[in-house]
C-alpha cells in the first residue's frame, strides 16, 4: 500500500473499527499524521495572523482561534489514528480494546486532584504500554483469517 492509499483509506475508515489494516496501511498513515496536521495548522496560524496583520485587527484574541484550529485539524485525523490501530490490533489478532486502555490511563493521570503519585505511575505505565504497542504493531500481521476477518490483500 502507498503512503496515499494508506491516507485515502484510513479517512474512507474513519469511524470503521472493523477489519484489518497491515503494516503498510498503519505505518504509512503515521507518517502523515507526525506531519501533515502540524503543517496545516501552523499554516493555518500563518495565514490568519497575515490576514489580521493586513486588516490591521490589532485586539483579535488570536489564542482562541489557535484552539479552534488545533481542534478542527486535529480531531479528524486523531480519530482516524485510532480506528486504524484498533485495525492494525485487529491484523496481530488483537483486542482494539488495548487501544482504549491505554487512553483511559492517560486520561485517568490528568484527572485534576489525583495524587501526584498516582499520576506519575499511571503516566509511566502508559508510556510503557504506549512503547510495547509500538513494538507489536511493528509486526506481520497472521496470514490466516482470525476473528477479525481475513488477511489483507496488498
């Protein structure tokens, strides 16, 4: 699969969590995501802050549109990097269930009020499950049909 294949089909899956996505498929699209976003956005900024620079907007609270920005880049492809790795789990005969562990602890250690302690051992035991779901992802998926359904066709 090509990097724009792997774009065009994740977004086609975006809210799919059914199936399988190969190596190519998962790595490609993780590629577009580590760059991409972050290229519109600051773009996005850019163009904003030229066009009140030039409207001569002096009091324009540019930090709220930043946030607006972030969010409207952001949100489509965050959702998409999460149905594809519940997908690519679903290739290694894998629950997408794990993808959901580890937001949950994450999200669990920013709870405001949580003991500092607490926060730190749920953020390492994340960082650790974040680094071992790397490693597995990195692996050929089963060439045999699973639960998941049957093997990738590239």
């Amino acid at each position: 699969m090509t990097f724009i294949d792997s774009v065009k089909t994740c977004f086609k899956k975006i809210l799919n969590i059914q199936g399988r996505a190969s190596r190519s498929e998962y790595w490609w699209f993780m590629l577009f995501f580590a760059f991409v976003p972050v290229l519109t956005m600051y773009g996005l900024i850019l163009i904003v802050s030229f066009l009140l620079a030039l409207l001569g907007i002096e009091n324009f609270p540019i930090e709220s549109l930043t946030i607006v920005i972030v969010v409207l880049v952001f949100a489509p492809v965050g959702i998409a990097v999460t149905t594809v790795s519940v997908r690519r789990l679903h290739d290694l005969n894998k629950s997408g269930w794990y993808i959901a562990i580890y937001y949950a602890l994450d999200l669990i250690a920013i709870i405001p009020g949580i003991s500092p302690t607490l926060s730190n051992a749920l953020l390492w035991i994340s960082t650790g499950f974040f680094f071992y779901l790397i490693v597995i992802f990195m692996f050929k998926g089963s060439n045999k049909k699973n639960k998941y359904g049957s093997p990738i066709k590239l």
